[in-house]
C-alpha cells in the first residue's frame, strides 16, 4: 500500500463515525412533509399512514410496527384526527417523545362543525384571514359548538368531537409547527440544531410563496357558492376567507344519511350552489343524488394530498393544490 493510500486509510479509521440521524416517524403525509423539511440535510422521517389511506382508520403494517419500535421522535396531528394511534403508540413507542402538534402553542385550531349546511358566521366571528394572534385556544369558540344538531341521521354522529382536527390546512398553523418540529429535533440532536432552525426558517418562506399563490388565485372567487364532499376543510376556508356553504358528510369516517342528504338537495338549490368538490376515495355517485341532474361543476380536492409525492415540498404543494381546485370549479 502506498504511503498516501495508507495515510488516508488510517485517517478515516480514526475519524469519528457520523452520528445517526434521529429515528422520526410522522402520521400523516402533510406532517411528514414538515418533518421531512426540518430534516433535509440530516435524514428522513418514517409515514405511518400511506399516501391514499384514511387516518381515521388505518391498519398497522409489519414496517410500520417496526418503525415505532425505533422511534425517538413521533409526531402527530394528535388523537382528534386518529384515536386508534393511542394505543399502539403507548406500547410499541412508549420511550419515544410525542408531540401533537395540535396541542402546540399557538396553534388556530377551530370546533367542529356539525350542520350540512354552514352558517355565515362560522366565519365572520374569527380573525380576519391576516390576523395570526387571535386563535390560540379553541375555548374562544365555544358558542359555536351550540349548533342544533337535530334532523341529521344516526350516521352522521361519528364525528371528530369539540375539535376540527384539519389543521395542517391552515398554512399559519404548518408555519408555526415547523419551529415546534425543530426545537424537538435540536433536543434530541444537539449538533444539527441550527440547521433544524434554519430549514424550518426556510420551510417557512416557501409556505409564505405558497400562501401568496393561493390567496392571488382564489381572489377572484370571493362569494363562490360550493360543497366539499366531508368537512375537512374549514382551516382553508378560514385562512383564506372562502367559506364552504355546506359538505355532503362530517367526515370520511361516515356516509351521509338520507336526512342529510334530503337538506343538502333542498338548501344547495336554493343557496345557488354551482361548484361541487369531490374526494378520489370516496363515492361520486353522492353527488349526482344531491344535485339530482343540476348543472354543477365538480373538481376533485384531497385534504391529504394523496396524489402529492411525500417529501420536504409535499405541504406547500397541497395548499396550492386545494387553491387550484377550487378556481378549477369555479372556471368550469
């Protein structure tokens, strides 16, 4: 061996091994994408539930198991969106720390709605869409959870409780959530902790371009009359001053009972409503029954992103996503 070649060989041998990145695992794809972008540099969180599968309801795969088992670091949007994550958490990454993130300080988190269709002021009693300090505890809005509930089928019970659980779509809340994400990560890796904090900075500014695109190409939409297929959506709505005028089902986890469907097909056509959107998982065959032949415009919107690749862009992506669509249906 040469006296260069050997020189090197020794050197390697005695420089220190890199220290492994943090083992994270993350829910959903959209927290995965905050996570991911935090991370960028240093190494890759684990997605537990897959592009295109509920949340709500989400069986464990052998990887996933095994992920938790390794985990330092989980990150959640918290047991409102899935309960069921509890108890495999609890057993397989009980030593891990856990954030939920819908718990983190500061974060707009707004209640629940339960009504086919919304009324004005589920909107006009929040902060205006560029006033961030006003919702940082949802017991500000306590009298909206009054709403009657009566005339609405059994199968609309199963709901998300008191809490709206959506809240990665309200780019104020993934903004906030990218400082919460590093300030774990620098706890747990002290030696990439400035660069947890400048990727989040950064993550931050491109949430900021996404937030500028979406508010400029939804302008136009102001008084837009439309549906959602379940109601995942009130974070946007909210941020963005578009509110939905109703949504075929609370939630993805229950199909709309024929009352519901009955006040839809009588409110939509008296409301004007021109612009339906659907959801890839989930029967379109509804909305033919609630609009009975009108002439509704449909576009398709996903508050996960399934057709979004996973990555540190992923977030960003969506936002614009659900802006496009929106002006889609409304174009049509």
């Amino acid at each position: 061996m040469s006296r260069p070649l050997l020189a090197l060989t020794l050197a390697a041998l005695a420089a220190p091994a890199a220290a492994e990145p943090p083992r994270v695992v993350a829910d959903i794809a959209p927290v995965h994408s905050l996570v991911a972008r935090v991370m960028q540099g240093v190494g890759e969180p684990a997605l537990l539930v897959p592009p295109g599968a509920s949340p709500h309801f989400h069986a464990l795969r052998p990887s996933d198991a095994q992920a938790l088992q390794s985990a330092q670091l989980v990150v959640t949007v918290g047991p409102e969106l899935a309960p069921w994550l509890d108890r495999p958490l609890a057993t397989l990454a009980g030593t891990a720390t856990r954030i939920d993130l819908l718990h983190s300080p500061g974060t707009t988190v707004l209640p629940t709605r339960s009504s086919a269709l919304f009324e004005a002021h589920s909107h006009d009693d929040h902060a205006a869409p560029d006033d961030h300090g006003d919702h940082d505890d949802h017991d500000d809005h306590d009298d909206h959870d009054d709403h009657d509930h009566d005339g609405h089928d059994d199968a609309d019970s199963h709901d998300h409780g008191a809490t709206d659980p959506h809240a990665w779509l309200d780019p104020e809340n993934g903004k906030l959530w990218l400082n919460t994400i590093a300030a774990a990560l620098a706890e747990a890796d002290p030696d990439n902790a400035a660069l947890y904090r400048a990727n989040a900075a950064e993550g931050a500014a491109e949430i900021d371009a996404a937030t500028a695109d979406t508010r400029a190409e939804v302008a136009p939409l102001d008084g837009l009359r439309y549906v959602v297929f379940h109601d995942a959506y009130q974070y946007f709505e909210n941020r963005f001053a578009l509110p939905a005028t109703g949504a075929i089902a609370i939630s993805d986890a229950s199909a709309p009972g024929p009352a519901r469907i009955a006040e839809l097909r009588e409110r939509t056509a008296e409301m004007g409503v021109t612009c339906a959107l659907t959801e890839p998982q989930f029967d379109p065959d509804l909305i033919a029954t609630v609009f009975q032949g009108r002439d509704v415009a449909t576009a398709v919107l996903d508050p996960i992103g399934a057709q979004i690749p996973p990555g540190p862009q992923m977030y960003p992506a969506l936002i614009r996503s659900i802006g496009a669509a929106l002006a889609g249906c409304a174009a049509d």
